[in-house]
C-alpha cells in the first residue's frame, strides 16, 4: 500500500478505533442490493466450500466472490 | 420483507435474544471486525455459533423472536447445523457460519474471543485468517487493511 494512503487509512483506524460501539455500527452496516445474493429468502450449503463454488457460479463477477487473479492470490499471501 | 441496514438497536436486540435463549455464538468477518472498530462498511452479520443440536434449536428461537420467518425447512436446516445458512427474510441479513474458512474449531476460538466492544466477538487474527482461507478476490482488497487495522488495533488492545 502506498504510504500515503497507508497514513490516511491509519488515521481512519484512529477514529474507528475511538468511536463508541454504537456508532461503529451507525457507520459501519448500510444495506445495499446485491443481485442474485438477495434474491432468495434464505439458502443454506453443506460445507463452506459448497457455498464458495455457488457463489462462483452464479453471482456476478463484479461482487467480487469470483475466482481469484495471480496478483489477488500474492496480495492474499503476503497480507 | 424489506430489508434494512443492521442497526445499534438491533445488535443490542441480537445480543439479548441470543442471551435470552443461551445461544453459544460469536460475530465474525467484517461485521465483527467493525464492532472492534475497523472503518469499514458491510451489510450483513457474520455469526458463527458452536455447532450442535440444541444450540441450533436456541438460535432457532431467538432469530424467530427477532421477527425471522424460520419455517419448518430452515429450522431444520439450522438446526441439523448445515455449514452455512444465510437468512434474507428477516429484519436484517444474517449469515450462520457454523464452519468458516480458516478456524479450526469452535471451542479455540471461543478461547480467543474479544469482549471490548461488549458483544462476543472472534479475535481479530481469526477474522483475518478466515478472509484470508476464503481466496475470494473482495478480500484480496480488504486484506491489506484489516491487516493493517490489526496492527493498531492490538497496540491500543495489547
């Protein structure tokens, strides 16, 4: 991460970390649709894994639970 | 049911239905990272409850009390402790992961579990590790920063 947006993130965490709980939380969920993922009243997977690969498999790639690149695999080792 | 973003109240609501009903359970992912303080967002929450039989039939009757359409299918989905159960019919949206990615078992976390927000809540490390085993391209963005919030985080929580 560059430094500089390291120091910004940094500073965001200072004010996180001296928030109350209540407004951790008044900041920190809002709702959002998400297509295919909330189309459903509820779902339920055998194991994690099964989860994983429905979620592969059907949502859309920009949500971001698709297949990993190299450089997002090297990002996830190295954090 | 419309949904809405999980609110202050509504935590508080979880936490007391969850005592009330003496359901084993911690929140995990981003959602108990933020209750920690990371600056964040999300939309749902993240629970992972010990998996058994009658604390499936306690969480069973506290997400029924919190206003959940828990028919005979999904309770028994819940209670049998499939690994995964994601729930959009209630008041907000709440992810059972029995088994997440990443954590060994319940009980070694439970050990690590963090109580400064006043609200059961996995340890950190177990958070990362968890996003972390996921391999999911979201969290290749979100692991450098939790990582980084760690860092402060257990300097002011040593």
């Amino acid at each position: 991460m560059k430094q500089d947006l390291l120091a910004d993130f940094k500073d965001q965490c200072r004010r996180g970390l001296q928030r109350s709980v209540t407004d951790r939380m008044r900041y920190g969920f809002n709702y959002v649709y998400k297509p295919v993922l909330d189309d459903a009243e509820w779902r339920s997977f055998n194991s994690t894994a099964e989860y994983r690969q429905w979620c592969r498999d059907n949502l859309p790639e920009y949500l971001g639970y698709g297949e990993l690149s190299d450089l997002q695999r090297q990002v996830l080792d190295e954090a | 049911m419309k949904r809405e973003s999980f609110t202050p109240i509504q935590a508080q609501q979880v936490a007391a239905a969850f005592s009330k009903h003496q359901v084993d359970y911690m929140f995990i992912g981003k959602s108990g990272a933020i209750l920690l303080g990371y600056p964040g967002t999300t939309q749902d929450v993240d629970v992972f409850p010990r998996k058994d039989i009658e604390n499936g039939r306690r969480i069973v009757s506290a997400l029924a009390e919190l206003g959940f359409e828990i028919d005979s299918t999904l309770g028994a989905e819940i209670v049998r402790g499939k690994d995964f159960v994601q729930i959009k019919n209630g008041p907000f949206d709440i992810d059972l992961v029995f088994a997440p990615d990443g954590i060994e078992n319940y009980d070694d976390a439970k050990a690590r579990v963090d109580m400064s927000s006043g609200f059961p809540v996995a340890n950190i490390r177990d958070i990362i590790e968890s996003k972390r085993a996921a391999k999911r391209p979201r969290d290749a963005i979100e692991l450098p920063l939790l990582r980084a919030f760690q860092r402060m985080y257990e300097e002011k929580n040593p």
